[in-house]
C-alpha cells in the first residue's frame, strides 16, 4: 500500500493567513482579536484547534486563536504556538534557490547533469537535461508517488531504513534514487505535482552551497525574516501537549516522535518546518512585497520569476486536480484569479496581489 505524506492535520489549522500587498515588515499593533469567529469555525467544521492571522499594508490587523492543542485536551491554541508548515515549505526552498542564483552559485537552467556530475553514471538519461525551474514548477517528470513507492516504502521507518544516517547523506541517498527511477512520462512539460522534485532542488541548493539545507534556510530566511520560531518536524515533546498535534483522519493525535508524526528527515525542502502563524505572516509579507518587507535579501526581479506561473492551470488536469480553480503554478505556489497566491499544507495562506483593501465584516 503506497502511504500518504500529506498527513491530515486537523490540530493543524484549515486556514492560517490572509494577506494583501504590505509596504513593509509584518508587525503586531492593536490587531482586533477575531478568537471568538475562530471559535465558530471550530465548532462548524468539528476542528481542534485553529489560528489565524491577517496582515495589511505594514500591520498584522487581526489575529487569534481557538481551540485546543488536542482532540478533547484542555490545553488551549495561543498566537505563540508552533504549527507544522508542511508543504508550504516548498515556497522557502524555492526563496533560498533565488538567492543562490543572485550569487551566481545557481542558475535556473542549470542541469541535473550538470549539478550532480559525481552521479552521471546513475541519471537515467531522461532527467540529466531537467533544469532547477522545471524542478521548482513541477514539470521534471518525477512520477507524483515515488517517494512512496510500495515495493520499498510503507512508513517513515523503510524511508530511513532506505535513506540512512544524516538529513544530508539520506537527501543524497534519496536524489540518487530518485534519478535512477523510471518517469512519469516522456513530455517535460507535464505538471506532476511530486515531493520529490523539491528534495532534488534543496539537494542541489545544499550541493553549491556547501551547507546543509536546513542550516542554509536558518541563516539565509528565518534569521534575516526574525522568524525566531521557525524549526523542523513535528513541534512539541511526546510527553506534554506543549504544542498542536497532528492528527490522523479518524481523529486521534499523533505524538512527536510517533513513525507517522511528520515526513522523514530528508524531506526538508518539502515539507519539514515549522511555526508560529506570526513568523509565518513574516515570510508572507515578504512575498507579497516582493521584498520591501525586508531589503536587500532578494531582488525584484527574483520575485517576479518567483511568481510567474508556468504551467496553465484552467486547461490542465493535473494542477486541477490537485488545486481546483488554480490558473497555474509558479515556484512555491498556486496561482488563483486575480493573481492570489497560494498553497496548502497543515497551514494555509494566500497572498492577493496587488494591493487591494480588506473589509472584516462584524461578526
């Protein structure tokens, strides 16, 4: 049975953030406190817990929690609690990627021939011409489920039984794998929505760097972004309800450290962080700017190759099926009418660009 990485995380907030075009740093003021239509929405959907954030212009200008941290708990959702990003991490990788191709490190037609030449003797020769943006779009062949190849891998165990030691040496375990394993399809041009194009490109990004992946989105992201809270995995301690649980589809609350708790170590670049909704709001800001939030990390021009849709979403079966109404997907990002984007995950966050006004109804 081929397992599912996207792990259903009830406790993990539906809905995270709301954002429009911002002038500057996400900051907090007097935020009107919109706990008690969180509440609502917990009651509605039957969901544990939830927290929200909405950002405008240079202010967070409404914020809350609700809830609690597990199904029937007493432990309470706080604005300070960790939640796991999950596939919302890919947008990160991609940011980190731009950055190294301002250096000159990267470039976004660089090869995986190219970029792995120690693994030429293993590259199927269908992959050794896919470039990073094919990657960070989606469009490498990778097949969709290859990470979950049911002949291999069932749970997180056979991934680190298969992929052992570091989260470094199972990625480069993983891309050598995944270079030798049959494609999806002979058209590059194919959107197949796949876990693992990700985990090649943060591979390729720790490969020119000469850095760990996580230690590079430290440096170069969280700290520079002050999102003091970012971390990796499931957050909180098996032994206290320090912070949300994940939870399975019948309900019941995964312990951190549990073999389903989170995607393995090598996964990173996929989907490993997590953190609070208010450094969350940091990096939305930053994106939805386009860099004002923060100057001088990214160049204009690195956002607009960013955000830029690739492939075609309203006449593309594979982007609908996976995000419906989507018009494409960018690096990182659905794309949605009228320019919002957007991705899913534990977490979610849409970012409308350009700017526009938001109206909160009275509840």
């Amino acid at each position: 049975m081929t397992i599912s990485i996207h792990y259903i995380r009830f406790a993990a907030f539906i809905f995270a953030l709301q954002m429009l075009m911002a002038s500057s740093a996400a900051k907090e003021v007097a935020a009107r406190d919109v706990s008690d239509r969180l509440q609502k929405v917990i009651a509605r959907y039957h969901i544990p817990g939830m927290a929200a954030v909405v950002v405008y212009e240079c202010d967070i200008v409404a914020s809350g929690a609700a809830g609690v941290r597990e199904r029937h708990g007493s432990d309470k959702v706080t604005l300070s609690d960790q939640f796991h990003l999950g596939s919302e991490t890919k947008a990160m990788t991609a940011t980190l990627c731009a950055m190294l191709v301002e250096e000159g490190k990267l470039h976004w037609d660089i090869t995986l021939g190219d970029a792995f030449p120690d693994l030429n003797a293993c590259i199927r020769p269908e992959y050794r011409q896919i470039t990073l943006k094919q990657l960070l779009t989606h469009r490498s062949g990778f097949r969709s489920e290859v990470l979950g190849d049911p002949e291999v891998m069932q749970n997180q165990n056979d991934f680190e039984e298969t992929f052992p030691g570091t989260p470094l040496a199972s990625r480069r375990a993983c891309v050598k794998y995944l270079l030798a394993r049959e494609p999806a399809g002979s058209d590059d041009k194919e959107f197949i929505y796949s876990n693992a194009n990700y985990v090649v490109a943060g591979h390729m990004a720790e490969t020119v760097a000469g850095k760990k992946w996580e230690d590079l989105i430290e440096v170069r992201l969280f700290k520079p972004l002050g999102m003091s809270s970012a971390g990796f995995g499931a957050p909180g301690r098996a032994e206290v309800i320090d912070q949300p649980r994940g939870h399975r589809a019948d309900g019941h609350s995964i312990k951190p450290g549990d073999n389903d708790a989170d995607n393995p170590g090598f996964y990173g670049p996929s989907g490993r962080v997590h953190l609070t909704v208010i450094d969350w709001a940091k990096f939305a800001a930053f994106h939805a700017t386009e860099g004002r939030s923060c100057p001088g990390l990214l160049k204009p021009e690195s956002f607009a190759m960013l955000h830029a849709p690739v492939s075609h979403g309203p006449s593309d079966p594979n982007i609908q099926a996976v995000a419906s109404g989507a018009s494409g997907y960018a690096m990182g990002w659905f794309v949605f009418p009228p320019g919002i984007l957007a991705h899913g995950g534990p977490l979610g966050c849409r970012i409308p660009r350009p700017a526009g006004s938001l109206h909160l109804p009275p509840p």
